[in-house]
C-alpha cells in the first residue's frame, strides 16, 4: 500500500513536470535571440538620443 503511494507520487510528479521542463527548455533556448535582438534595439535608440542630444547642443552653441 505505501509502496503504491509512493510510485503513485512519482509519476504523477514526472507527468506534471514534463511540460514545465520542456517549456522551461524552449523558453532558454528561445529567449536568447530575442534578448540580443532587444539589447540591439535599445542600444540604436541610446545611440539616437546620443547623437540627437550632441546636435541639439551643438545648435544651441552655433545660435549663441
């Protein structure tokens, strides 16, 4: 009886964490394009507001 209980437990945990595990799998390998592709994105528009800033600045010292 508590030898049934406990190969009950264990394959209702391998059945219930089989999906998690993949999805946990996927997610990992399918995150990492889409991290670099946001760091890429985020660093254009810093490089935007750089170079906006620089020539705003660079305006006002010529109107000066």
């Amino acid at each position: 009886m508590l030898a049934g209980g406990i190969i009950l437990t264990l394959v209702f945990g391998l059945i219930c964490s089989m999906p998690t595990n993949t999805h946990t799998f996927f997610y990992r390998s399918g995150i990492d394009a889409v991290a670099k592709e946001d760091i890429a994105t985020t660093s254009g528009y810093l490089e935007q507001l750089k170079n906006y800033s620089i020539s705003a600045n660079h305006k006002r010292e010529k109107n000066q």
